[in-house]
C-alpha cells in the first residue's frame, strides 16, 4: 500500500506556493462583515436580517491571463452567493470568471458612470 501522506513529492513539505490564477479567473477577497448594518436614513438592520440577492464588494487579489477589464488592486462588485469559494491558510477568498464581475472600482477613469466610492 503506497499511503499519500509519506510521499516524498514537493508537495509533502510545507513549501510556500505561489498561486497564480488561469485564463479568465479573478481571486477577490471581501472585506469581513461588520455583522449590523445602518441605512443611509439611520435605521439599524441586524445581522440576522434577511435581504434580497444582495451584491457584493470585493478586492481583487490576483487574475488570469485572459482577463482583460480587472486588475490586481481593484474593487469589484459581484454576486457572492453564486461564486466558489476558496480557504488558504484560514483566509476564505472567492475564485470568479471575469464575466460574473457587474462593476468595477478603481482611479482609471475611462468609462466611468460618475459615481464614487
């Protein structure tokens, strides 16, 4: 019996690893939830509460060769609940295609809509 865990191979020590995205793929972290939220009238709203396929805000932490519209650096608004999810040494990230990025926040002005974060 040939047990895994005893090989020998590069990955059996504890070498770091490089991850370095492929094709369209972006690695985002999100910032940690603050648990309660406030509304822009001042109203407190829980945790707990439920609110409808909410988007979300991210930093993009790495991307793949064949992204064209995100870099590294930028804040990029998206739908967490239908991404993958990814922990590396505790840290939770999500991977995406570029394609299930809505929106994206950063200093290049191009074609911007005139609203800021």
């Amino acid at each position: 019996m040939n047990d895994v865990s005893e090989s020998n191979g590069p990955l059996a020590s504890d070498a770091k690893l490089e991850i370095q995205m492929l094709h369209d793929r972006v690695l985002v972290r999100m910032p940690p939830e603050d648990g309660e939220r406030r509304s822009t009238g001042g109203i407190v709203i829980p945790a707990t509460a439920q609110v409808a396929r909410r988007l979300s805000w991210g930093n993009v932490l790495g991307v793949g060769n064949n992204v064209r519209n995100v870099k590294v650096g930028d804040r990029v608004l998206f739908n967490a609940e239908d991404q993958l999810e990814v922990e590396i040494q505790g840290n939770a990230y999500l991977v995406m295609r570029e394609r299930d990025i809505h929106a994206v926040a950063s200093e290049r002005t191009e074609h911007g809509t005139g609203l800021y974060l």
